[in-house]
C-alpha cells in the first residue's frame, strides 16, 4: 500500500492526480490552501473514499508531514498573466512553499521508514520557447515571465537540496493541461464563460503562440507509471505530442459551444480580439517526453474527441 500526500488537491491537476492514485488503492492524504481557484465541488466527491483525507493548508507554512511514500506537489500559482500584475504570491507559493516542503522532507525522522520522494510539478514554461524542434529534460531553463521563473527557482532548491541532503525528487514538466474542473482563467474555461457573457475571447498576440495540449487524465497517468516504476532522482517531461495555435484552439472551442462541427464555416472574427499584446510572450512550447513514453505510458485522450464534452460542462455549470 502506497501513501501519498497529495498538495493542491482541490485544483485541475491536483483532483487528477488524487483520482488517478485513489483508484490503484493509495491512500492519499490531500491538502489544499482552498484559494479562489480552488473546486470546493471536488471535497465531497473526494471524501466518500475511504482512503482520502483533506487538510487545509499552505504549503509555505505547514508544520507538519504525515509518514508517506510521496509528496506529490501540485500546488502553485500558476496563471502567467497574474505574475505579471503582481508576482508575491507566486513567491510565496511557488519558492517559498516548495523550500518548506523540502525542509519538511529534510527534518523528517528516519527511523520509522524511509523519507519520502518530493514529486514536483513544474512547467514546460521553464525552458522558454523554442522555435522549432522540442525540448529535452537536460535543456538549458530560461523562464520568460515571472511565473515560469519562479518554477523554475524551484526546480533549482530541490536539485541543491538533493545534492547537500540527499533527498530523493522527481521533477515532471507537464505541457498545458485542459479538462473538466478547471478554474476559468485559462483558455478553454475562460473562452467558454466570454461566450456566456456575449463578450469577445481577448487572444494574445494574434492567437499565434504555439501550445501542446494534454488531458489532466493522461497527466496523472504519468505520476503513477512514474511512481510505479520505481525511479526517482529523475527528470520527466510530459506533452503527449499534441500542439496547435491559440487561435485554433478558441476556433475549436466557438465552433463547439455554438454546436457546429469543426470543419463548419463560422465567422469566428464576430467572437475574437487580436489586439492585446502581452509582454514576455513565449511564441511555442514543444517537449521531447521520449523518456517517459520508455517507462510504458502514453496519452489516451484525444483534444478533438474531448472539447465537445469539456465546453458543453462549462456552458453548463457557470463559475465565478
């Protein structure tokens, strides 16, 4: 029996994530700083498994580490638009949040069993764009905004934490993760809840950037193969080799909340502003997840096959 701790439980990735390990018999203890992008809807759901347990908390200020197996860290700030407003809290969350834990792993007696592995969510964000081709986990980071480069500061404590401590990690570097229950700042949720409100979907720089996209299902998948494979100390990068532009993505979205096939004519320019520029803007992200595709996974979503069901749940079920 494994146990995990699993922190931003309550988030997109996070509910995955303790879905995914609830469902192979883990018990999974799950923390959440509940903010507002928090799914309150997930707790009950979450809670009538007899192997879960929720805590309320903050990563940067917990006091306390139950015996565990992994510390799976999903919780961050992660919306890129809010750093550039204002980056505290991606401070406080991102760096300081993932020192504390790696101080809680560091103090955590041995002498019951061994001390956990810290498996941390990081970013494709962190090597910056790239032009063409894809990036391997050995690339040079170069983070452009103040999110991607506070993830990145804390890729680099927990390698020097490894080395002065010896505490066992796993970096996973996932690309952009869509489903259902995701907090309507992103995209896919966001665009939907413009529609809803008869307002234009604000597309940065043309729709032009370039993204992967993946299924929150197929992410989680990936945590436990690479739980159950045993390896640690290791670097794994997550895509699934799926990537179109933002504007192809919002195309796919309108068509689908207006109920018209992909491949239907639609005056998409009546739903869309091309204006707005945002300062740091990576024009493509690609990564190479070679190395985690060795270990036996590979993604089983399909985007196409899945924005009709994701759009229809949001068009249904308003959030503020």
């Amino acid at each position: 029996m494994k146990l995990v701790v699993v922190t931003g439980c309550l988030g997109l990735i996070g509910h995955y994530v303790t879905r995914q390990c609830l469902s192979l018999g883990y018990k999974v203890y799950g923390i959440d700083k509940l903010t507002y992008a928090a799914n309150y809807e997930y707790i009950a759901e979450l809670k009538r498994h007899k192997g879960f347990t929720f805590k309320k908390g903050d990563i940067a200020t917990l006091d306390y580490l139950p015996d565990c197996d992994y510390i799976i860290n999903t919780a961050a700030e992660s919306h890129v638009g809010n750093s550039i407003v204002n980056s505290s809290e991606f401070i406080h969350s991102n760096i300081t949040g993932v020192q504390n834990l790696l101080e809680l792993i560091r103090l955590k007696q041995g002498n019951v069993c061994k001390k956990p592995v810290l498996f941390h969510f990081s970013t494709d964000e962190v090597y910056g764009d790239i032009v063409s081709g894809e990036h391997t986990e050995g690339d040079f980071l170069k983070p452009s905004n103040p999110y991607s480069s506070s993830k990145a500061a804390a890729d680099m404590l927990i390698y020097g934490y490894a080395r002065t401590y010896g505490i066992d990690y796993i970096i996973f570097r996932p690309t952009n993760n869509y489903g259902i229950g995701q907090y309507p700042e992103k995209l896919i949720p966001l665009s939907v809840k413009l529609l809803m409100r008869d307002k234009k979907i604000r597309l940065h720089d043309a729709g032009e950037p370039i993204r992967n996209w993946l299924h929150s299902a197929d992410t989680a998948r990936a945590v436990t193969t690479i739980i159950e494979s045993g390896k640690v100390n290791e670097i794994y990068n997550v895509a699934g080799g799926f990537e179109q532009k933002n504007y192809d993505t919002v195309c796919k979205v309108i068509k689908s909340y207006f109920d018209r096939p992909l491949q239907s004519d639609l005056d998409i320019s009546e739903y869309i502003d091309l204006e707005h520029v945002r300062p740091g803007q990576d024009v493509r992200y690609a990564l190479n997840d070679d190395k985690l595709r060795a270990l036996g996974w590979k993604p089983e979503r399909t985007f196409d096959e899945e924005i009709n069901s994701i759009v229809s749940y949001y068009k249904n079920n308003f959030k503020w």
